[in-house]
C-alpha cells in the first residue's frame, strides 16, 4: 500500500485508512436508521446531506417508517425535518436531487402480515425552502430497490427493480421540469438484467449498473452481473443495452454507488441477497456485510479492488456527494445486522500538483500502484527515486490514464518525478511517497 502527499505538505492525520481511501466518522444520525435513501442538497450556502424513510433498529415492519433528516456539513448539526407524506412507512426509495429540489421516488410498505407493496409516489422537496412540495406524477410503474441515477442534470432515470412481485425490466424516465414520465428501452427481459437491490451511476452519456439480487427458480440469489446502457443524446429514451465482463467481482447487493471523473465506486453492501431484517432470503442466516471497495474505471475498461475498509457497512440506498472526492454514508446495517446511526465521510485520496506546470495532472493512491490521470497531449517520463537519489524505475507515458505498480517497492520514503518532454522544456511534479 502506499501513501502520497505533497513533497512540501505535512501529512494530515487520518481517522482510518484503507489504500486509496480515508474513512473519518462524523456526528451521529439521531437514531439509528437503515435503508434509507440518501442525497445531498443546498440549504441556503450550505451543502447537507439528507435521510428519508427506513427501518429503525427492531427490524420489524411497525419499525418502518417516514422520518426525515438534514445535517449540514458546515454546523456539522443534524435536524428532523417533516415526515415523508405518505400513509405508511417505506423502505427501499431513492432519492436524486436536480436543480436542489431532491425527488424521493418508489420504495415498499411492509404490512403486519409481512405483504409489501411496491410505492408509486414522487415526493419533492425543496431544499431551499426546507418544505415539502406537492407529490410529482407518478411512477408509471411501481417501483422498489431499484437503480436510480440524474442524466446531465436533468432527468431522472429509474431503472429495472421489483415490482409488487417480480423484478421488472423497466427503465422509466422523469423529466423534473415538466413533471413527466417517458418509458425508456427496456433492459433485455432476462434474469442477467432484471435486478432489485442493485446499483449504479451515469459517466456522460453511459449507464453502468452492478450486482442486485435475480430470481432463480423460488429463490433470491445476489449477483455479480455487471451491465451497461448507452444513452442516445439525441434521444434519451433511446439505450443500447450490454453485459460488460464480470469474472473478476464478486456479487454484490445494496451497495452505495457514485462516480469520481471516469470512474464508477461501489462502497459497503453484501455478497448475499437479505430481507428487510437482514437475514438471507436463502436459509435465513444474519448476513453480514463485506469490506471491500469496488471501482470501475470507465476509460480502461479495468477494476479495481480495495480490501479491509476500517467500517463494514450494507443495506445502502444512497451516498452524498460533498466534494469532487468526498462522499458521506448515513446509517445503514453494520456486523449481525445491527442498525446503526453511524455517518462516515470516505475520502479518495488523491493529490494534484500546484507547483508542477502540467495543467490537470492528477495523482492518487491506491492498493499497491499509483493512478496517474489527466495528463494532457503530449509525452512524459516518470521516475522513481529513494531518498538516495538511487532510481527506482523509470516509465515512458503518454496523455490520459495510466496504473503503475509499486507492489515490489519496498517501505520507505520516495520521490516521484514526472517530466512533461517538450523540445527541451521539462515541467514536473515531484511527489513524496511512504509506503507502510
């Protein structure tokens, strides 16, 4: 593993560390509450993270309920806002913000006799005003664990799920302007598509969507099925359909997603597909969550995957993004399924170079290798030097994305150069890097 920081930078402290990425744990929820949708939004200059709906921690469907709350990332201070307008309490709704006004869309009731109804509803509220707005138009389909993610800020798109009693193939579109539903191409009519529990996110005009849960014959089985839709832009109802390669990931289900540039970030969730309570539809077992980071990086088409985060947590239906690299969890299901009010701020760790004059050069660490992005046109020379001045290695690059390994690298401390050949101009960037 490897740490980078500025050559000139004091190294901050961090909470915990897992390679590539900072966990930091921030003031707790004001009950514990697990899935329950989650976005960010403005109040007024501040950013802050919103939680609808959920099941607190009796895990019984009266523990279902419409509870709403705000923290603001500047106080650091959560507040209740009014109850979701609803006539049950619901699970399983996701929540997408455009143009700050936050759209809960779908999720389930569970009733005493554990029946469940699939929730057409569109709720709005305005972060601004801090009120709830009339209901949206409803989902044509009703709809619940489904993929949800925002199209150029402006639509909303609703993707497969289940459906009062089976997944649905269903890609269903809002346009939050006009207050109106547009069915989109569905995804193929097969179990490899068709998912409830699954997640994903939009990079420019491309859907990408992982794991879920998939009917096989009378049971839930979690997937690792990895799927993509390319959005027509002339049309944006118009998608074409794919699976990508799945071989390297294992399954996954309720886990958080989000994007950083090119890439797709899957955090917390669980390889077993589990009930409201957290037990396994198959043979009923407590599920337990995994700890285990899983990136997409779009432009190589490669993954990437990162082990033993410092907090296992699942049973997500949503992340806040707070910065380009900043995300915040809120709440969820911990170890033996324990509802928790835990709220984690997870950190890609990356670094620019202010003093290098290679305009957007980006570097971040990761398990065993260093990500070099944005370098523009043009071709560099990385090296690698001990504190010695003894060269490490030496690489020719040229622009965009590039994974270089330090898994043999020694522990210790590293200077890491960058050259930008330009005639006989070289810009460059120097870096430390401690390995431990």
């Amino acid at each position: 593993m490897v740490r980078i920081s500025f050559l000139f930078l004091i190294i901050p402290f961090l909470c915990s560390a897992q390679g590539g990425w900072e966990w930091e744990l921030l003031p707790e929820m004001p009950e514990p509450v697990s899935n329950n949708a989650v976005v960010e939004a403005f109040s007024g200059d501040s950013l802050c993270v919103y939680s609808f709906t959920g099941i607190s921690e009796g895990l019984e469907p009266e523990d279902i309920h419409l509870k709403s709350w705000r923290y603001n990332t500047v106080s650091q201070e959560w507040s209740q806002l009014p109850d979701v307008n609803d006539f049950r309490g619901k699970i399983a709704a996701g929540a997408s913000t455009v143009e700050n006004i936050i759209y809960l869309i779908g999720g389930y009731h569970v009733f005493e006799n554990f029946s469940e109804q699939s929730s057409p509803k569109v709720h709005r509220f305005d972060a601004d005003a801090n009120e709830w707005l009339e209901d949206g138009a409803d989902i044509p389909v009703p709809i619940d664990d489904q993929v949800q993610a925002v199209w150029r800020d402006s639509l909303i798109y609703v993707i497969t799920g289940w459906s009062e009693n089976t997944n649905v193939n269903d890609v269903q579109v809002y346009n939050p302007f006009n207050d109106t539903w547009t069915a989109a191409t569905p995804t193929p009519n097969s179990n490899s598509f068709k998912a409830f529990g699954a997640s994903g996110a939009i990079i420019g005009d491309t859907i990408y969507y992982y794991g879920g849960t998939k009917i096989s014959g009378f049971n839930f089985l979690a997937t690792n099925e990895f799927r993509k839709g390319v959005i027509n832009p002339e049309d944006p109802t118009d998608i074409l359909w794919s699976l990508l390669p799945d071989d390297e990931i294992s399954n996954g289900y309720r886990m958080a997603c989000t994007s950083f540039g090119d890439e797709v970030i899957w955090i917390g969730g669980a390889e077993v597909a589990y009930n409201f309570d957290g037990l396994a539809y198959s043979g009923g077992s407590v599920v337990q969550p995994h700890q285990q980071i899983r990136t997409y990086q779009s432009f190589s088409n490669t993954w990437s995957f990162f082990d033993d985060s410092p907090f296992a947590i699942m049973d997500l239906r949503g992340i806040a993004k707070v910065a380009d690299d900043e995300w915040i969890i809120a709440g969820g299901m911990t170890t033996d399924a324990q509802v928790t009010n835990a709220v984690y701020k997870i950190r890609r760790a990356t670094v620019s170079a202010p003093t290098a004059d290679i305009p957007g050069l980006t570097i971040y660490n990761s398990a065993d290798e260093l990500i070099i992005d944005k370098l523009p046109t043009g071709k560099y020379r990385l090296r690698l030097f001990d504190i010695s001045g003894r060269l490490i290695f030496a690489k020719e690059l040229i622009q965009g994305y590039h994974r270089i390994s330090t898994s043999t690298v020694p522990d210790g401390i590293y200077l890491l150069t960058i050259e930008h050949d330009e005639g006989s101009h070289f810009g460059h960037a120097n870096f430390k890097i401690s390995t431990f």
